[in-house]
C-alpha cells in the first residue's frame, strides 16, 4: 500500500486502514489494473446473458424465487426492484461513521473484481464516500445470512434516488442532494442490485468500528487499574514475569509487561512492601490473567475482521474463468461467533473494573473509606460504584450469544441464519457501557491516589494522573458526580492516557 493512498481491491484492507479512510486519513482510489479486472467481470455478465444460460439473481428472481425466470427486458428493474423490495429496515439509525464504512468495505470487494459490477457503480459510491454524502440506515432488519440485506438495501437506495443521506450535518431526501449537487440516479443493471446487498458489510463495519473502541478499552483498562493497583496498596508481585511466563498466554504476557513498566519505580510500592498483607482480591491480583483474556479475545476477533475485509462475500461470483457461480461466502458465521465471544470479552473486563472500584471504596491505612475524609454527612464515591454495577449487570445480560440463534427466512430457503448483524450492534453498546465503568474506575482511583502523597508512583502513572488533575480536580465534599462521569469518559475516549505512556 502507498504510504498516501489506498488501493481499492488490491491493497490488504484491514479495520485501521478502513477507519482511516472514513475519517479522512487516507483517501481511496481505485487503480487502474482493478479497473481492468472490473471490465473483465462485467463482461462476463454480460457474455453469460448472451447465452440464455439460468443464473441466479441475473435472470432469476431471488431467495425463495431463485426458480422464477426473468427476461432480459425485465433484467435492469429485476435489480432496481431488489434495492426497494428489501429496503425494509426498523429501529434507530446506526452511526454514520458505520454507514460510510459499510460503503467502504462494500468498494474494496466490489473492486476485487469478482462481482461483475460496472465500473460506474463503483464510482458513485466512491463519490459519496469522497464527499461524505452518507446514506442514513436503520439498525434493525438483517439477520447475517444471505449478506446484510435490509441494511445494504438502504444503503444504496440513494444511487436510485430514494432513501435519505446526511449531507452537510442534515438529513436530506436523496433527490434533494441529487438536485443540489446537478447529480441523476443510476441505473441499476443486471446482477449489481444484487451485488450491492450480498455481503457482510453491515456486520464487518460494525465489527471494524467496535474493533477500535475495545482496542482503547483495553488499553486504558490496563493503565486506569494500576492507579487502582497503587490506590488499594496491592502488591506487584502478580505481574512478576517469573509467574506470567509459566502460564504464556500472549494477553497476559504483554499486560503484566504493561503493569511493571506502569508501576516501575513506584514510591508507593516501595512503601507497603513489607507489609504483613498476604495476597490480594483477584480483580487487583488477576489483572492480568483476565485482562489478558480479553485481549486474547480481541486478537482473536481482529484477525477474523481483517480475513473477512479482504474476502469476497457476494453471490453468485463471477470466477476469473469466466464461469458465475452460486455458493455461500455472504452466510456472516464466520464472524458472529468471534463477535460474540468479544461481547462477553468486553463485559468482563468491565466486571473486574467494577470490582476495583467496590475495592477502592473499602479504603485501607491510607486511603479513607468511601474516598472522602468526612463521611456520614458526605456519602462520597459510594453511589458511584452503583452505576457501574448497574451497566455491568446490563452487560451481562447481553452476553447470550447471538450466534447460538437461528431463524428459517425466504420459505426455507434460508434455513440458517448467522444473527451476527444483531452480535455485532450488541458489541457496541456493550463497548459503550465499558467505557462508563472505566471512567468511574478512573475517578474512584484518582481520588484513592491522592491519598498516598507525598508518595509518588512510577514515572507513567504520575504523568497520567497528573493530566486526570488538569482536567477534573480533587473531591473534598459531595458533589454532582455527573460532569466527572462526563469528563472521564472524554479522557478515555480521547485516547490521552494510552499518548501518555507511549
């Protein structure tokens, strides 16, 4: 890949590259030897209707209509009727920024060359892309097989006129930006409705988006608990190498690295090494034997997303011999098992972090209970540690799997279903309630910090909870809790801590 642009379905795509390009880091081009190998597919189509030879999707009706012949008259509304047929989606809208990956992801395989599309179609979605002219999609309506195809269905009834897209920060109808930006509808030719709506897009670009929100709860996992390892005056010796090595699973390898290099030097540590405290509760004890299972879990899920970004998923595939075939590489299974394991991931890694907290709030020789000196006219944290119990406890409610469900659909044709599109929206609220319990985690260790000064911890702590200081101070007496939720939940979301420590 060059080092300034990416090349659609020939470059590796992976989840980074593909957030790059939809925030604006990276822009995407399609170059001019996968032009060639789109021509080439066209043409295949185009031979294939030339020989009255019966193709799924292209001269048949679909699903459980795949027996229904079409004539080649009807071909071109066949396709355009597809996009409106299926446009049946409910529920609130997904994030923008998943609606223009899923246009992005859906680019780079089309411009694989496998799917027979026209170049031209290509181009406008690119277009939209290049100006962020973003199709709004409903959330709910696809249950992971046969492609994403209530979702991608709304996804690109904007290239036929209907549907809505955000455009410049409103919700517009697609005729009115086609007219202010002097623009037509496309016409849709035989086999690219079909194509634009095969494809795991909606669960990929969720699983992409996910991918860099759990990335950053873990790393900041890793740092706001050894605040809280110095805040409860636990011991180091867990994160020794001596023990992680016996048992060297990559996660918890590189989080007990991450803890010792967090704490090195530690004036706190030095001070309670003596003590005649046994060994600690496991949520400080087995940070990294849990945190490091959750990073196991994201490696796991990340390879999976970045195997499926570069694959084809449309059906039928036109093969480089010419010959259009009909298998099963839309069926989302691949990636709603993963997906799921990563939701039950990130809601563990919120369930130790609540423990923390529950931990901090016990105080200890110097750190008083509750976080505040004058407690009993001053509740102090202790509510605080009920928000996180309570966004725990949501999350383990989500932590059945969707992939352990099925539905039939299409008269049986489809008689096994995936569910990974609603694993995947799962993992982003569960990702979104993380974020909250880290950031109470965050105050309640700050504050227990403060405590132990004049001592210092290690050079990377100090620094990090300095920052935590500029931005949200010291609690002496109760307060509105709710602006600190508010902040430390930015101070994660910003990545600041992880910059911190690099």
């Amino acid at each position: 890949m060059s080092t300034n642009k990416f090349n659609y379905g020939e470059d590796k795509m992976s989840y980074q590259i593909a957030i790059d390009i939809a925030v604006g880091k990276l822009p995407g081009i399609i170059s001019s030897k996968q032009k060639s190998k789109i021509s080439f597919s066209r043409e295949r189509i185009e031979n294939a209707l030339t020989s009255n030879e019966v193709i799924y999707g292209i001269n048949t009706g679909f699903g459980a209509l795949c027996n229904t012949v079409i004539s080649q008259n009807d071909a071109n509304v066949l396709q355009e009727n597809l996009l409106k047929s299926h446009a049946v989606g409910v529920g609130s809208n997904i994030p923008k920024i998943v609606s223009k990956l899923m246009m992005i992801l859906k680019v780079h395989s089309l411009s694989m060359g496998y799917s027979g599309v026209s170049l031209n179609l290509i181009d406008r979605i690119c277009w939209h892309i290049d100006n962020d002219i973003i199709p709004v999609v409903p959330s709910k309506g696809s249950v992971g097989a046969s492609g994403d195809l209530a979702p991608l269905a709304h996804l690109f009834l904007p290239l036929i006129g209907h549907g809505k897209v955000y455009y410049k920060k409103k919700k517009i109808k697609s005729l009115d930006f086609l007219s202010l930006e002097n623009k037509k509808p496309i016409e849709i030719k035989e086999k690219e409705g079909l194509a634009l709506i095969n494809g795991t897009q909606f669960i990929a670009a969720y699983a992409c988006y996910s991918l860099s929100r759990f990335h950053n709860c873990l790393q900041n996992a890793d740092i706001i608990s050894a605040i809280s390892v110095e805040g409860t005056l636990s011991s180091v010796i867990p994160f020794s190498k001596e023990i992680t090595d016996l048992r060297p699973f990559k996660g918890s390898i590189e989080v007990s690295k991450r803890i010792r290099s967090l704490l090195n030097n530690s004036e706190v540590v030095k001070f309670h090494e003596d003590c005649q405290k046994v060994q600690d509760p496991y949520s400080v004890r087995c940070i990294p034997q849990v945190h490091g299972a959750s990073w196991d879990a994201f490696y796991y899920l990340e390879s999976m997303v970045n195997t499926e970004l570069n694959s084809v998923t449309d059906n039928p595939i036109v093969l480089e011999n010419g010959k259009v075939v009909s298998g099963g590489n839309f069926h989302g299974q691949p990636l709603a098992i993963p997906i799921d394991y990563n939701v039950i991931a990130a809601s563990e890694l919120g369930n130790i972090s609540d423990r923390r907290i529950y931990l901090l709030l016990k105080g200890n020789d110097k750190v008083p209970k509750l976080l505040l000196k004058n407690t009993g006219l001053n509740s102090g944290f202790m509510i605080l540690q009920y928000t996180s119990a309570a966004l725990v406890s949501e999350n383990k409610n989500l932590c059945f799997p969707s992939s352990a469900d099925s539905i039939t659909t299409s008269l049986g044709q489809e008689d096994h279903v995936s569910m990974g599109s609603i694993g995947s929206v799962k993992l982003l609220r569960v990702l979104k309630n993380l974020e909250k319990i880290l950031a109470i985690e965050l105050l309640c260790s700050s504050q227990a910090f403060d405590f132990l000064k004049p001592l210092k911890s290690g050079k990377k702590v100090n620094k990090c909870h300095d920052f935590i200081r500029t931005k949200i101070s010291h609690c002496e007496s109760d307060k509105v809790f709710i602006e600190d939720i508010i902040e430390a939940t930015k101070i994660i979301k910003s990545k600041k801590l992880v910059q911190l420590i690099s």
